[in-house]
C-alpha cells in the first residue's frame, strides 16, 4: 500500500535548500540521530547537485522520535533557528557530522563555529515559530506517521525503495518501467481492484455471450485440452480445467488464510472466534432454510448450497471503498466470519457436491495427504514438495468423484505452521552477514542466499506461498472463472425469477444471509455467549449481513457443482441479480449508519 502525505510539498512553510522549482518534489524527514536517515543523507544531497535546480526539489523536514533521549528535538530546532540566519544548511551538515546525541552545549558550540549570531540564535531556539515549525511538520504526516525511517517522499508518495543511490535516482527520473510499477502497485493495492476486474470479465462474457457470440462462447468453453504418456491420457474441457484445476489454487490461498487466522488470528482464541463463527454458522443455514422453503421435494433440492456462500473479495472491497463510514471492529468481524464461512462452503462443497466415489482413488489420495502431513511433522518448510505432491493429490481426489478443490484446501492444511521469528535478531542476522563480505558493496551468491534465508523466517511458509500467487488469483484466476462462467444468454432466455430454484437463491442471499447473521449474533449477545464491540451500531450489523449476501464467485462455483443446462443459467443469473442487489442495500445501510455514527 502507498503512503501519502497530508501535506505536500509546501513552498512556503518548507525548507528548501536548493530551490523550488524542481519537476520532481522530494520531502525529507529529518531526525539527526537517527542511524537510517544519517544513511541516506549523502544520497540526498547529491539528489540536486544530480538533477539539477530544474529537475528535483528537496524539501527537509523534522520528525520527532517517540524517545528522545539522543536530543533529536534540540537538534532540529537548532537547524531552524539557524535557517533564521540563512546558515540552515551549514548547521544541517554540522549536526549531522557530530555524534548523533545532542546537548545544549555541544549545539552552542557548533553554533559558535559557524559564526553566528548567538544571542538570536538562543532566542530562535526557544522561540514560538520553532515549536510551531515541529508542530506543523508532524502534522503534515497524517496517517503516515509511524512509518519506517528513512523517511522520504517522492511526488508526495513514500519511498520503499532501496538505499542506495541507483534506486533512489531510478524513483526520482520515474524511467518507463517504474511508473508502470507504480501505477501497478497503485491499482494492485486499492481495495475495490480485483472486485473491479471480477466485474469487467462479467460484463465481457455477458457481451460475448448476448451480442452474437454465444455458440463461439460455448464452444470455446468446450473445447478439450489434456496430458498424455504412452496410452495414458488425461483431458477437460477448458471450462473444468479453470473450475476444477485454476481454482484449486484459489482454494490453496483460502485454505492458508483459513489457517492463519485459526492459528494466529481472528479466530485463534474461543472470545475471538465465537461471534463471527456463530455468525458465518446463521449466515449459512438460514439461506439454505430459505431455499429449502422453496425447493424441498423437487428436483431442484440440491441447490441448496448455493445461497449459502459469502464472496469474501467483493464483501471487503465495498466496506473498504465505504472508509470511516465503517468501524475497523465490523470490518475485522466481516472478515472473520467471511473466512468461517469459506471453510463452511468448502466442506460443503467436498461433501455433497462431488461427482459420485471411488475408493481406490480415495485411498491413493489419502495416502498423498498423509505423506504431506509426514513432510509437515517433520519439520521439512521448503514449499516446493508440498506443491508437487499438491498435483498428485489433485489428481486422486478429482479421480476419487470428490471436488478436486479440496486437493488445495488439503494442501494448506499440510503447509507447516511455525511463529515467525524476532525481527530484530534477523535484522542482526542480516548485518552480520552483510559485514561479513570482504567487500560491502559486492554481496556475493551465498551470502545473498542467507540473507533471502533470514528474510523469509520472518513469516511463516504459507504467507510466502500467498504472497507469491494472490496476485494471480485476484487477477487471473478468478476472472478467467468469472468470464467463463457468467456468459449467460440473457436476450431471449427463459429465465423466471418465480422459478423454485431462482427464487429461492435470490431469496436465500437478500433476506436469509441478513437475517440468518443478525439473528444469531442478537440471539448470541442477549444470551451473554458473546459480546458485540460498543463501535458497532444494529444499522452497521444489519448492512454488514446484506454485503454479506454478495455470494457472487462462491456462489456461481457451487452452482456449476449443482445444476447444468437451462437451470444452471437460471440460477447463474439469480446469484448476479440478488448480489448487486445485496450490494446495493449493505452499502446504503452503511452510509446511513456511518453518517449518523459520524
């Protein structure tokens, strides 16, 4: 996520040492003893000399560490009275080259080397405008504040880049490469992006399909891709290769983040767990009741999977999208529950909506999944073995009629957990290594081995493994399931929203997930089993449960596990009708929740 300032560049409060005119605006925060920024201010000051007056533009100002103890405010206030002189700049060098711990005396003696004037250098020491000046420059912070040090902005952005020069002059020019990264990371990191694209391949594959592209649509969707060895062949349509094997990644990251949270997070402890698991249990079987009013004896009875699922992407991006208007706590209870529900859908998904059993090929997998578990109990953490027998599980358990997404959800299970380790010892580790090269600037291969070593035990592997493919679920994966599964044949179909099955999925997300959360958790909260946080009003928890009918992707999945034909389009279109309306009503509430909250 990118880091902005609450006041940018400012020509007339900042100190700008070398002129205002830059293309490119660089604010620099100062705090003389700390170590980082002493480390990056020879880097700075070439900035200028680099680019010249017309190209970048410094602007310095102080940031004030929560333990001063090494008289960093004295310091910075010292630099100011100075600039009062016009001896800003040589009163910044001259701190920066004495011992980073700063005492009246040893900044009386620095002031006198510089020749100035000291009865109004004392004076502008202890001035109103050098209170002022400090006061405003953390102010101009914002929700930056506490970010790491060095800290420095570019065009307003925080610099994450390295610290050394060629990175630095690299976000400085902005060449083609970097603004594209910028603007990748900028889109990447937004809330509402992979909501966005899962909507723009919706809408494409409902163009395709209604405006004279359906039989090629379909068609495509058929075509057969496979694996062959010798007489061996194995081949799916390219529909099944991205709803039974593409997606199997998408349950392997769902799976890691059910885990994390089990054992880390918001559902490690029962006080933490009860309320948005009671939740997810209500948001679950109320619509599943709903649909059942509906459908019970019919032939479409099966379908009553399909309401019960929450799209956690689409649910998170609105409240994200909604800012303060939604308190942090509804947030985090959303995203647990979200997540309960995920592991609810998958085991329903495993156990009722599988393709009939062979136990040979059950077996086979059992005895995969076992080997995994042996892998994680033996404490091997590489990631690659766990994936290659991933594959081999995939195949048994699609083999075996179960879903084959529950090879990735297996798979996360077996992933070994470990807590991540002290940050400082491995920043430590890291020196050590570093100044352990005969040479320092030329970091040879193993020792940038044991650096990536020490790096990645700073979370465990199966945050690595998400970090790796949650790009590529959020914006590949679930498109291409969005695109190939959405095509519905709106212009001429028979759709009926009074149909049992379509009735009973529109009704199962708009009312019975509203109704099923909110009941429990007022049942739940009356009862004394659980306490609701004091920042959450009923409005708000009324709004989360309808955003919580957004069942969108999950949905659609099971549908396709459930129906086909003309009753797998019906219900398709059932789940994209009642989620925009879920959307709609959960983001309304919310506002008017927020806005008399606010």
């Amino acid at each position: 996520m990118s880091h902005t300032l609450a006041r940018g560049f400012d020509r007339d409060t900042d100190i700008i040492p070398g002129g205002a005119e830059g293309r490119v605006q660089i604010v620099w925060y100062v705090d003389y003893a700390c170590p980082h920024t002493r480390r990056m201010r020879d880097i700075i000051r070439r900035s200028p000399e680099r680019f010249g007056g017309q190209n970048a533009s410094v602007a310095l100002r102080f940031i004030l560490p929560d333990d001063d103890s090494s008289g960093s405010e004295l310091a910075a206030r010292a630099a100011f009275a100075a600039g009062r002189q016009g001896r800003f700049w040589d009163m910044h060098e001259a701190l920066f080259r004495a011992p980073p711990t700063y005492t009246p005396m040893r900044v009386m003696r620095i002031a006198q080397r510089l020749g100035l004037d000291m009865a109004r250098f004392r004076a502008d020491l202890d001035s109103e405008a050098a209170r002022e000046k400090l006061a405003a420059d953390q102010a101009a912070l914002g929700e930056a504040r506490g970010l790491h040090m060095p800290m420095i902005f570019i065009d307003g952005r925080y610099y994450e880049g390295g610290w050394d020069e060629q990175s630095l002059i690299e976000a400085i020019e902005k060449p083609l490469g970097v603004r594209i990264a910028l603007a990748s990371e900028d889109f990447f990191h937004w809330a509402a992006s992979a909501g966005l694209v899962l909507i723009l391949a919706t809408l494409a594959a409902l163009l395709v399909a209604n405006l004279g592209g359906h039989d090629w649509y379909e068609g495509f969707r058929e075509t057969a891709f496979g694996l062959s060895f010798g007489g061996a062949e194995f081949s799916l349509s390219l529909e099944y290769w991205i709803n039974d094997g593409l997606m199997a990644l998408f349950f392997l990251l769902v799976g890691i983040e059910i885990k994390r949270e089990i054992v880390f997070g918001e559902l490690s402890t029962r006080d933490r767990a009860i309320l948005p698991v009671l939740g997810a249990l209500g948001g679950m079987v109320v619509p599943a009741l709903v649909y059942m009013a509906f459908n019970a004896g019919t032939d479409t009875a099966h379908g009553w999977g399909v309401p019960m699922a929450t799209d956690i992407a689409f649910t998170l991006g609105i409240m994200a999208l909604l800012g303060d208007r939604v308190p942090t706590s509804l947030k985090v209870f959303v995203s647990a529950l979200a997540i309960a529900d995920d592991l609810g859908a998958i085991l329903v998904i495993a156990i009722f909506y599988g393709e009939g059993f062979h136990m040979e090929a059950f077996v086979l997998a059992m005895a995969v999944f076992a080997l995994m578990l042996g892998l994680a109990v033996g404490r091997v953490y590489s990631r690659m073995p766990y994936l290659l027998l991933g594959v081999a599980l995939w195949y048994y358990v699609h083999e075996a009629g179960l879903h084959a997404t529950l090879a990735g959800v297996l798979t996360a299970a077996a992933i070994p957990s470990r807590r991540p380790a002290d940050a400082k010892a491995v920043a430590a580790q890291a020196a050590a290594i570093v100044d352990g090269e005969p040479d320092a600037t030329q970091v040879g291969d193993r020792a940038v081995r044991r650096l990536q070593n020490a790096v990645s035990r700073l979370r465990e592997p199966g945050f690595h493994l998400q970090q790796a493919l949650e790009s590529w679920s959020n914006f590949l994966i679930l498109p291409l399931f969005a695109f190939f599964n959405t095509g519905i044949l709106v212009i001429g179909s028979s759709f009926s929203p009074l149909a049992p099955e379509s009735l009973g999925v529109m009704l199962g997300l708009l009312i019975g997930k509203p109704l099923g959360i909110v009941g429990i958790v007022f049942i739940a909260t009356k009862l004394g089993i659980a306490r609701l946080s004091s920042e959450i009003s009923w409005m708000q928890m009324i709004g989360a449960g309808f955003l919580a009918g957004v069942g969108f992707t999950m949905s659609i999945f099971i549908s396709s596990a459930a129906f086909s034909g003309a009753e797998l389009e019906s219900v398709k279109l059932a789940v994209l009708l009642a989620s925009a309306g879920a959307a709609v009503t959960g983001s309304l509430l919310l506002v008017l929740a927020g806005g008399r909250a606010q």
